[in-house]
C-alpha cells in the first residue's frame, strides 16, 4: 500500500475509487465496506467502464476530529492511523491517505473537499455507507453527493451495513466491550485480535526481584486499553530480522499489592529464553517495540496481603494462560 499525509500533497492520476471516515478500529463493518469497493473496482474495470485499472484507496483523519471539534472530552482510539492503514492493506486497498483533521478541514463544505478528491486523487468513485455525510455542518449528505457527483465526475456508491452474526457492527460496542475487559467478544466484532503496541521502558524491576520478569510498556497515551487485570496474551517481538511471537501473560493496572503508583501495562514473556536465547531478557528488550495481543481476561485486578500470595497467584494466571493458550 501506498501511504500519503494529507490531500493537498498527493498528485495521482486516477481513476480512483475512495472511501472516506474515521475507520477507527477498522471492525468487520469497515472490512466489508472495503471489500465491497474493492470487488466494484474490478467489475468496472472488466466491464469496459474505464479506461485504465482503477485503484482503491482510503482517506482516514489524524487527529481524530472529535478531539480537535470536542477538546474537552477525551477520546481514546481503537487504531493509529498506520494500523488502520495496515488492517487496510489486507483487505486489498492501494493507497491510505491520513489527512490531518483541523478546524480549517472541517470548515469546508462538501463540494471543496469533493473538489480536493477529484483534483489530487482523480476521484472516479465515492463508496460509502447509508448514513454518511461530510462537509460543514454534514451538509454533504447523500442528496448532496450524488448531485456533486453529477457536476464533478464521480459515481456514489451507497453500500449496504453488515451484521456479524446478527448483531450490528458498531465502533461504540467495541469500545464498550474492551472497557469491560471482553476482550473475546471485541476480537468478534473487530474481526481480529485486539492489539497494544508499546516501547519497553525501565520499570522498578519488582517482577524480576519475585521471579517473574515482566516488560513494561510506554504505549501511546489515547490509545485504549482493556478493563485492568490480568490477560492471557500473545506478545511479538522482533528477533533477528524477524517477529516472534510468544505465549505471554499481561497485566494492566496499578499494582496494588505493592502500592504502586502508577498505571501501567506490564506483559511476562513465558519461555522466553528458551525460546529466544541469544536475547538477553533483563536489558535487551529496553527500546524495542513490542505488539501484545489480547486473548482472554484471566481475572480483575487484585489486591493480595502480602508479596508471597501474589506470587502463588500469578503462578496460577502463569498455569491458566498456557492451558488457555495452548487450545
């Protein structure tokens, strides 16, 4: 795939068919609307329609415009950018454009950004979904569009929700199920794996003074995590030019046993060395980016009466994630 910063600065020739939103998480709904697009670019192209092979691509926001339109009200994303592109990417789509989302962006009305697509993007085709609109105020809503279509050269193409097993598909459920720790039931509706990257960072070293190392994760600062406790997890790690993943078991919290002070995502690697032993765990993993996996919610955060009880405790979380793991 091919990734481009903001509208203005992308010059293809087209023709080009787009999608444009949010797409934060990039759940199964997303997932079809672009399959949809992408199945569309090719009949139009077996069918004579057009004079060259169209190209698909999606143009998401950065930052997300609730934050710049609702300051106040912090919001926490399912997705990066990049990671929506890459998820993007699977599903067939040539090209992402991340368009940095700012007052002045939203002040245009629907037919100059319409204008912006059709001049830098060669925009052929519009695919979107029932209840979609752009434009000051959302003034650009379907009506809208399909006459803008008319006067600037492009077909809108309104695409049908999908349900996954009966239940609709909404960014807001997902949300709302991570925030509950069911981490199974956001993988249904995501479609995929819900993940936390994050740099390891210099914690107090307790895990390693009790046996069980963990590495502690910066991860970015709006990105939303599950419910605290403890997970079974799969954490991928790059070993010599290559991804490793490895069984793990994640916890996110406070760490109220030892009074900690701060909220952190801390994930024990099982097996490591045996797994990787030219890696040295204790120091080498400090600056490396690791991609943690979240599988299943082991238990709800804890406080324990002393340190020898929170050891038998993660003993047993060690015990429960391989089983799980291992099915």
């Amino acid at each position: 795939m091919q990734k481009y910063v903001n509208i203005a600065t992308v010059q293809l020739p087209g023709p080009s068919l787009v999608t444009i939103g949010n797409f934060d998480g990039l759940h199964r709904g997303h997932q079809a609307l672009l399959r949809q697009m992408v199945d569309l670019a090719v009949q139009q192209w077996n069918e004579g329609e057009l004079e060259r092979a169209p190209q698909c691509g999606l143009i998401t926001f950065d930052p997300h415009p609730r934050t710049v339109l609702r300051p106040d009200e912090p919001h926490y994303l399912l997705t990066t950018p990049d990671e929506r592109l890459a998820l993007a990417a699977a599903q067939g789509i040539d090209f992402g454009v991340i368009q940095c989302f700012s007052r002045e962006i939203a002040a245009l009305d629907a037919r100059a950004f319409m204008t912006l697509l059709k001049e830098h993007l060669g925009v052929v085709g519009l695919v979107v979904g029932p209840d979609f609109a752009l434009g000051r105020g959302r003034q650009g809503d379907l009506p809208r569009l399909q006459e803008l279509g008319e006067e600037l050269g492009y077909t809108l193409h309104v695409m049908a929700p999908i349900a996954w097993e009966g239940k609709a598909v909404r960014s807001s459920f997902i949300r709302a199920a991570l925030q509950q720790g069911d981490v199974s039931e956001a993988a249904d509706l995501l479609g995929w794996t819900y993940t936390v990257t994050g740099t390891v960072v210099p914690g107090d070293r307790r895990g390693r003074q009790i046996g069980v190392p963990t590495a502690n994760l910066q991860v970015p600062p709006n990105k939303l995590l599950p419910a605290d406790g403890v997970y079974a997890t799969r954490t991928k790690l790059h070993v010599k030019d290559s991804w490793v993943s490895f069984n793990s078991v994640t916890n996110l919290g406070v760490r109220p046993t030892v009074d900690g002070l701060h909220h952190r995502v801390e994930t024990h690697l099982l097996d490591f060395p045996a797994i990787a032993p030219d890696t040295d765990q204790t120091g080498d993993l400090y600056g490396q980016s690791l991609i943690v996996e979240f599988i299943a919610r082991l238990r709800g955060e804890e406080r324990f009466s002393g340190l020898n009880e929170l050891v038998a405790q993660i003993q047993r979380d060690i015990a429960q994630a391989r089983e799980l793991l291992s099915k």
